[in-house]
C-alpha cells in the first residue's frame, strides 16, 4: 500500500479554521461563476433568512381555546370545571364557552418571521411587548398576576352568582349555604369573570337557560355588577366561531371593536351589567334572541 492511501492522522488533519477557510473560498468561487448580480441576490437571500430568525419587540397574537364552563375538567367526566356543593345543582343542555387569545412572544422572544406572518395573516394580531408587559416587569411577574386576576375573577364570579341569585328567585331554592369552587387551569387574567358568573347561576337554576345553544362570551365583572371591557375581542370571536358558538355576549365598552368584525353565522349581543347578560342568556335559549340590542358604532358630531 502505498503512502497516498493511509487516513491522515489527527495531528495532520487541518485546522477548523483552516477548512471554515476553504469552505468560505469553495463558496466564493461559485459565486464568482454565478456572476455579480446572481451573488447580491445569494447574499441578500441569505441576510433575509437571517433576518427573519432574529428575536422581535413584538408579541403576536391569535383565537385560543375555548372552555365550557359547563362542562368537565377531564375526559372521564369526573369533575366539573364548576363544582358546587351545600345547594342543588343541575344540568343545562347547552354550552356557555369562555373565550381566550393565544398570546407568543410573553415567555420567550418571537422571532420576526411569527411576526410577519401574524401580520399578514387576518386572523391574528401583533402587538409591541411592551403593551402586554410593561417595561420594568419581568416575563415571571406578568405571569403570576394574571394568574391572580384569574383566581380573582373565579372568586368575584362565585360572589355575583350568588348575591343575584339571591335577589331574584329563578326557582332555585336556598343557595345561602352554597360553596364554589373551580377548575380551569392554563388560562389567565380576569376576562372570564362574566361567562364564570353565568356558569355558576345555570348551575344552580332549573331553567335550562342556553336552551340546548352554544354561547360563548366575555367581560370582566366588575364590584358594581356591570361588565367590563376586556382586551382581544375580535380574536375570541373568532375562536367562538370556530367552536361552535352562534350568539357571543359582548361587553359594551368593547362596541367600537366588535363592529365589522363579527365572524358570519355569529351573533353578537351587547350587554353592560350582569342583569343584561343573563336576560340575554335566557332569551337565546328561549329563541328570542333577535330582540336583544347588538354592538352599533356611535355617531359622534
């Protein structure tokens, strides 16, 4: 054998620089086949990729899941997402969905090519972090307290349910001794407080309220029983939509928004107070839902 045919040793092997060199030059030399224009167009194809894997300022947004907080927790149908104990409890036929808005770029950087995309794409959002985090808090500490506004907004809306339950008789007896607790986890901050509330007066009625329909909303619940206006409306129409949901109860601060961006094949009932929303949901169930006020711009002169 000859001396041509033995593997080089490791001490005779070139550098890591030396073949990063070769490689550049192997790669130099066809560009230089290609001609100039052809080799702009390489680099600037390749500063794009580069671009487009960089970390933004931004966080993009999109519909998330919905939860019937009528339903259950697990697929054994073990547990529901709203139990109650020391009162009578029942069943509706029905679907009352919390809508949510799926947030990337909280946690971690999105990178400028999920921007882009969020940004041509009709059914998402861009925003600059710094409108959901705000400068000087950390990603940790944003996280936690909209986990409180979450536990916050479970526990305003067992207070509402029963406090209304306990100036109107809806045929539910005495829930004076009546104790809530729920169970809905991965979802935060307090725009959930609504569909809560109506969540825990449908479990302690006999009236079948939602009349076999699904209903999906949102809104705070505000001490004095009116219902606030949330962030991210048109996405958890969308995700209603998606879901099943014909009718969506809207909280009127958020009008302005909601108008024009109705997904078809869904309704949207304007609503200011806790009284509204649960006349409104008694009605869709009875099916005169068409005679609720919906979301109008306001004329302004």
């Amino acid at each position: 054998m000859s001396s041509g045919e033995f593997a080089q040793s490791p001490t005779t092997r070139p550098s890591p620089w030396r073949r990063v060199g070769r490689a550049v030059g192997r790669t130099v030399g066809y560009l230089r086949t290609l001609g100039v224009r052809y080799a702009l167009g390489a680099i600037g194809a390749a500063l794009c990729v580069i671009l487009l894997l960089l970390p933004s300022g931004f966080v993009t947004e999109g519909p998330g899941p919905t939860r019937d907080v009528l339903g259950t927790v697990d697929d054994d149908g073990s547990k529901s997402m709203i139990e109650i104990s020391g009162a009578k409890t029942y069943r509706d036929s029905g679907k009352l969905l919390l809508t949510t808005v799926n947030s990337y770029g909280t946690r971690e950087p999105a990178i400028n090519a999920q921007v882009l995309w969020a940004w041509l794409n009709p059914k998402a959002g861009v925003l600059p972090r710094e409108a959901v985090i705000p400068p000087g808090q950390t990603t940790e500490s944003y996280l936690e307290k909209t986990r409180k506004q979450m536990t916050g907004a479970q526990d305003s809306a067992a207070s509402h349910a029963l406090a209304y339950l306990a100036k109107h008789d809806e045929g539910q007896g005495d829930v004076s001794k009546a104790k809530v607790t729920m169970h809905i986890d991965d979802i935060g901050g307090p725009s959930a407080g609504l569909m809560y509330t109506l969540g825990v007066i449908d479990r302690l009625t006999p009236v079948d309220e939602s009349g076999g329909r699904t209903i999906a909303g949102t809104g705070t619940m505000e001490k004095d029983g009116s219902v606030g206006e949330i962030g991210g409306i048109r996405l958890k129409m969308i995700g209603a939509k998606r879901d099943g949901a014909t009718w969506f109860l809207a909280p009127a601060g958020n009008c302005d928004e909601v108008v024009g961006n109705v997904p078809s094949g869904l309704r949207d009932v304007r609503v200011t107070n806790l009284d509204d929303a649960y006349r409104a949901l008694k009605a869709i169930g009875q099916g005169k839902g068409d005679s609720l006020p919906h979301c109008t711009v306001k004329v302004t002169r």
